[in-house]
C-alpha cells in the first residue's frame, strides 16, 4: 500500500510540467473530434429521426441507407483504429481518439478543491461543453 502512494506522489510530480508534445496530441485530438462532429452536419452520413432527414453520400436518402451508412463508417473507424494500434501500439488511443480528449477535459473539469473565480470558470467551461 505504501509503495501504491508512493509511485502516485512520484507520478502526479513529474506531470507538474508539461510535456512538449502536449500540443501536438490537443491538435490531433481535436482533429479526430472534429472529424467525427462534422460527418453527420455535412451530410456525409446522418440519421435524423426527429425531422426524418436522412442523408448518404451528401443526398437524401431512406432510413435503411443512412443507417448502413453509419454502420460502414463506424466499422470503417474500428479497422483503421485496430490497424493502427496493430502497427504502433495503442498511439491512437493517445494521440488520436474522441474519447481521451473528453475524458481529459472532465479531468480539468473537475471541481471538489477549486474555490471562487476558478471554480466558476470550471462550471463555465463544463456547462458549456455539455451544451
């Protein structure tokens, strides 16, 4: 148990400093997000059911197609990702994937020792990611 404390005290003071590629993985991180957000608002694959417009390819299209669609895309990122991580280990799941920058932002957003103007900033920043 002791040695657990240790190593964590020991790895929460060498991340003190930041890192000079930081940077770069915010950069291919929010590459990658962007990616995924613009997909659907471009029309390259978008399932909407609230206003029944399905779109593939840029065009309207059935329901069927948009799902396959998405279906095709999503199978086609789990390749690319599997590919990658057989080549170089798992350096998209650091430098390339959605999901680590969110779970680093809701790290920076997290708030049980902030006070004051931090802690607001904090909120605003959440609030405004959630939105």
């Amino acid at each position: 148990m002791a040695k657990a404390k240790l190593r964590l005290k020991i790895l929460k003071a060498s991340r003190k400093t930041r890192h000079r590629y930081d940077w770069l993985r915010a950069l291919s991180q929010t590459v990658s997000l962007t990616i995924l957000v613009a997909v659907p608002f471009s029309g390259l694959a978008r399932v909407d059911l609230w206003n029944d417009r399905h779109e593939l390819l840029f065009r309207a299209a059935p329901i069927k197609h948009g799902i396959a669609g998405v279906i095709v895309g999503f199978s086609a990122l789990y390749v690319v990702t599997f590919l990658s991580n057989v080549v170089a280990g798992r350096i998209f799941c650091g430098w390339g994937c959605p999901v680590g920058q969110i779970s680093r932002l809701g790290e920076k957003l997290d708030t049980p020792r902030l006070t004051g103007w931090k802690r607001m900033q904090s909120n605003a920043a959440g609030a405004a990611f959630s939105a």
